[in-house]
C-alpha cells in the first residue's frame, strides 16, 4: 500500500517524548511506504509554553522553523501527485 506524502510534526509538554513518538510515527509511514519528507520534522518540546489557550504558536523560533518547512512540504506533495 502507497499512501499520501507525510511530515513528521508534533508537539508534548516534555521533548524526549516527542521525539520517542515521532520516530515510531517515522517507521509506521516507513512500513506504509508513505513517502516522507526527510529533514523538516517539526518537534516542539515545552509545547505547552509555545501555545496560547487556542492553541496558536506563540513562540518566535517555532514560527519561523514552520515558515521554512511548510513551503518545502507543499512543493514535496505537489512533487507526488
């Protein structure tokens, strides 16, 4: 089975979980054959603190690593269809 391209994104209140979960996300996809954009996973550690009550990105250094890698996801699905 082939799925739809995917990137790796998360966010928890600790960092180490994120990345442990991530990475079993990554081999999942990997099993799926779902093709994956390597390079631009997005883990927000201390998500809880870069969040707002609407769950909106607070938080500079976040938004800017999004405004690079969103691009970069959009031209890898569009690379895909």
């Amino acid at each position: 089975m082939i799925s739809k391209p995917s990137m790796i994104m998360g966010t928890i209140p600790g960092f180490l979980w994120t990345i442990h979960a991530l990475l079993h996300l990554r081999d999942i996809l990997f099993a799926m054959q779902s093709p994956g954009l390597m390079g631009n996973d997005v883990m927000v550690g201390g998500g809880h603190a870069r969040l707002d009550v609407d769950n909106n990105i607070t938080d500079a250094s976040t938004n800017d690593w999004l405004d690079t890698v969103m691009p970069n996801f959009k031209a890898f699905v569009a690379a895909h269809q």
